[in-house]
C-alpha cells in the first residue's frame, strides 16, 4: 500500500475526533484567544468577567459564559459581520479562570480556594477537605453567590444519591457553608468515668452519652436501671430504661433518643460488671467517639 494511501484515512480519522470530542464550555474568568483572520487589530485575548460576558471591540459585551468554543466563534462571528465583511473567527481558551471560593462550616480546613473555572460544590467540598463530622443523614449546604442569593443543595442527595444535577457550578466569590450537626447539653452522673455535662449531636442515642462518660470497668455501672429525667412542659419526668438488655436483644426502641437538658443517671452496679459484655461495647465505642 502507498505511503499517501495511508494519510488521508488517518486524517479523516482524526478529523472525525476532533469533531465528535466534547468541547469545554466557556466559564466566568477565562482568558480567551480570539483571533479574527486578516484583523491584526480584532484579534486579542479577552477575559470572561464575572457576569459571564466579554468586552470586544467594536461590538461592545457580548455574553459568551456557558457556550462552547464553536458556539463562541458564531456569535462573535455573527455580531463583527455588521463592521467586518465575512469574518473568519478562531476562539480558543487560553488559560482557565481560577474562582475564589470561601468554603466554611463542618469541613475539615476551612478557607478560600482557588478552584478551576469549571469547578462545582463537589469541588469546594474535596478541596476543602471534605465533611469533618457526620451524624445520620448529609447536611443540606447553602451557596450564596455575591449578589446575596442563596441556594440549597442536598448533599444527602448529592453525596450519598449521586444525584450529579444537584452539583450546581461555583463561580468567583461563592461562599459554600456546610452545616454540623446541631449540638445539645444533657447531664450524665452516676456511675461514670467522667460525670458532668456531655455535648452529643441532636437525634443521638442514650447510649451514645453514656459513651461518652465513659464506661470502662471501673465505673461499674448498671446499665439495667437507668434514670432518665426530663422537662416536659415545665414538668419534670422520669423513666427508668434497661439499657443492657436493649443492646443484647437489639431492642433499639428502648434506646431513646434524647432532648436537650436530659439528665441521665447511671447507678452502680452490685457486683462487677463484665468489660468485654455490653457494657465493654460502650467503653469501646467512647473510646473512639474522644480523641
């Protein structure tokens, strides 16, 4: 086979490519190449402000944000043809945008990043760390963009869903604020590592605060006769839960849920209670609730 035989298929390979390969969009702070064949004076680089348009000579602003290079080329095209005769456009990005965006709340840093022109909510979260604490379902995060707007994304839907069009696109200025779980006081006395006042996240379990006041061998505590007291229209009430047959039997009703300004009280067992049965698996799981 000829060496010319060989060529144009390839080129026409290569030419189907680039034809079918996506292009990227255009983006609030890209730099732009524009290149107008035989106007030395029209061709220059442009940046993308934030609202999402250029400034171009002769034609003015000009709204090219969201539009592929190809669609740039038309419309920049077709708005030169009122001053220059059949203009030959070339668009190209030449160097992509970098948006500061503030991402604050329950993430592990943080701070303002400087993220691709592309960049989306996903983007701020990785970059910022990803989420630092989580209890039960994803926040909803709340963007506000310069102007003071303010949106909602379901990052339960987002994350967890991988519902990707919740993944709305970040530009300069946005503030992402990803909140934490809503924190509550309850009281913990008794026999406890660590009696006093304890933080747990709003929805979280009996257990869990006995898990943090520590549970080891020497609390010796009685997880079978708990009092719990709690005001309920300014009435003060009391229930006594068996906490340890609920954690043998799986029981999980009988592991309330708790309000803010519950007291617990944990008794002291009569006789030692085993570290390696229910009561070893609080211990455990304080352990790895502190640090």
């Amino acid at each position: 086979m000829r060496f010319s035989s060989l060529v144009l298929p390839c080129a026409l390979l290569f030419a189907t490519l680039a034809a079918t390969a996506p292009q990227e969009q255009i983006h609030p702070g890209d730099q732009l190449s524009v290149q107008v064949f035989g106007q030395q004076s029209l061709s220059q680089n442009v940046t993308v402000l934030p609202d999402g348009s250029v400034n171009y000579p002769l034609i003015g602003r000009v709204q090219l944000a969201g539009e592929t290079v190809d669609a740039a080329q038309k419309t920049l095209a077709s708005r030169l043809a009122r001053y220059v005769r059949h203009p030959f456009v070339s668009v190209s990005i030449a160097q992509l945008g970098q948006p500061s965006v503030l991402v604050l709340g329950n993430v592990k840093t943080p701070g303002k990043y400087q993220l691709r022109s592309d960049a989306r909510v996903t983007d701020a979260i990785a970059a910022a760390g990803g989420i630092a604490d989580v209890n039960g379902a994803l926040p909803v995060a709340r963007i506000s963009d310069p102007k003071g707007d303010i949106s909602n994304v379901s990052l339960q839907k987002l994350l967890h869903d991988g519902d990707v069009s919740l993944d709305r696109p970040l530009s300069e200025g946005d503030v992402v604020y990803v909140p934490g779980p809503t924190l509550i006081d309850v009281v913990v006395t008794g026999a406890v590592d660590h009696p006093g006042d304890i933080q747990v996240a709003k929805g979280d379990k009996l257990s869990m605060a006995i898990a943090k006041a520590g549970n080891s061998a020497q609390s010796n505590a009685d997880l079978n006769h708990i009092r719990v007291m709690r005001v309920v229209d300014g009435k003060q009430q009391e229930q006594t839960i068996n906490l340890y047959d609920a954690l043998e039997h799986g029981d999980g009703s009988a592991d309330i849920a708790l309000h803010k300004g519950d007291t617990i009280y944990v008794p002291a067992a009569k006789k030692k209670t085993n570290i390696f049965g229910n009561a070893g698996l609080l211990y455990i799981l304080g352990r790895l609730l502190i640090p």
